[in-house]
C-alpha cells in the first residue's frame, strides 16, 4: 500500500527552482520521509530525507510541513540533468521502503 | 564511496533455465534488499537480509530465490520464471539501523527479459 500520493508530472523551466510535492497524510510520528530520482532505468539514486525539520544539502531542500503530512523537495536551480522521475518515499520501522508513484520532471530549456 | 554493483547488466533467459543475479558492496553495510521494477511503476520491495538473515519476504513466489552468501554478497536465484517476471531488478544496501536513519544506495539493476 503507498503510503504518498505524488502528481505524476511536472514541468520546470532550466535555471528555475522545481518544487516537488508530496502528501503522506498516513505517516507516523517515528517514520522518515525520503526522496530518491531515477534516470531512465538506472538505479534510484538518494537526494535527501528527513524526519520534521526542514534539512538541506549539496542536491536539494527538503520542507516538511509542522503536521507532517506533506512535504516539498526543492531543486534550487533545475538542469536538463535533474529531468527524472522522482520519489517521495515513507521509510517504516525496520529497513522498508515503500515507494509513491513518482513524479516524472522534465526540466525545459 | 557509495556504490553498489550489480551483475549481469542485461540477461535473457527462457522459462526453463535457472540463472542468478549478483549484487555487491563494499560500504560495510548490513542490510540488503532485492527491488523489482516494472516499466513506468515505482520499485516494489521483495526481499530484504538483515545481518545476512532474511527479514522480510514480500510473499514473493518461489520461483525466486534470495541468497546472501556474506554481508557483501546478495544473489537472487531465478528458476522456471514466466515472461511477466521479465522486469527491472534492483539491489540495494543499507547500514541496517531499523530503528533510525538508514539510506538504501542502489545498484544500476540488471533487466530480465524473459522468453
């Protein structure tokens, strides 16, 4: 059973920021929220997670919502690189993921 | 380092043959998991070894069969699969904390077609 809901595609302009959403309504309060992209049939390759506190690193932002339902990943500045399908993921007790549907970016010159 | 390698790359193989997957790391880590992948759907977990044990069986069909040698090893046994089997298969590892923090690192997956 997903455990987030993703819209299934997105588009970004080149240089713009890409705000991804995503909502998981269901999660507990000990479950971390993740994010992977995947580029045409390579292995999915991690971004960032986090369990309530907004985090960022050298790839993305990630802002989760004090309520813990939704989240939003950040790209700051997309490139044709960053087109890939994304994946907001709920990491549940004991090393399981349990991937949402993804949303396909497709960053535009 | 991060990698986890994953071999063959592509293999096909008929509803009669036995073949196996491979997968590798070198990072120390605990867990690892078998992912399988159809065409435009999310990964869906079927295994994952925890200690070289395994911990979670997805009720994956028996046709499929996981072995972790040691905890850098991971292979997937495949035996009389059926051409719906034909997907992505993906391999990952992880430190094999359950109760923090734990990032899975992926392999590039290995495409099964099968005839």
């Amino acid at each position: 059973d997903a455990k987030t809901t993703q819209p299934p595609s997105m588009d970004c302009a080149e240089g713009r920021a890409a705000n991804l959403p995503c909502n998981h309504s269901t999660i507990s309060g000990n479950e971390y929220v993740y994010w992977y992209r995947q580029i045409h049939s390579q292995g999915p390759q991690y971004i960032i997670h986090g369990l309530k506190n907004n985090e960022t690193n050298e790839m993305a932002s990630l802002i989760i919502t004090e309520d813990r339902k939704s989240s939003t990943l950040i790209l700051p500045h997309a490139t044709l690189r960053d087109t890939a399908v994304y994946y907001c993921i709920v990491r549940v007790w004991g090393n399981q993921f349990y991937f949402g549907t993804g949303t396909s970016l497709t960053v535009i010159p | 380092d991060t990698e986890v390698t994953q071999t063959p790359k592509h293999l096909v193989m008929g509803m009669t043959n036995k073949k196996s997957l491979k997968c590798e790391q070198h990072m120390g880590h605990r867990a690892m998991y078998w992912y399988k992948q159809k065409a435009k759907k999310p990964p869906e977990l079927m295994f994952v070894y925890s200690y070289e044990k395994l911990s979670i069986n997805e009720s994956v069909p028996s046709r499929f069969s996981p072995e972790c040698p040691n905890s850098s090893l991971l292979n997937l046994h495949l035996h009389a699969l059926q051409p719906e089997d034909s997907a992505l298969y993906l391999c990952a590892s992880s430190q094999g904390h359950s109760t923090s923090t734990d990032t899975q690192y992926f392999g590039p997956g290995t495409r099964l077609t099968v005839l």
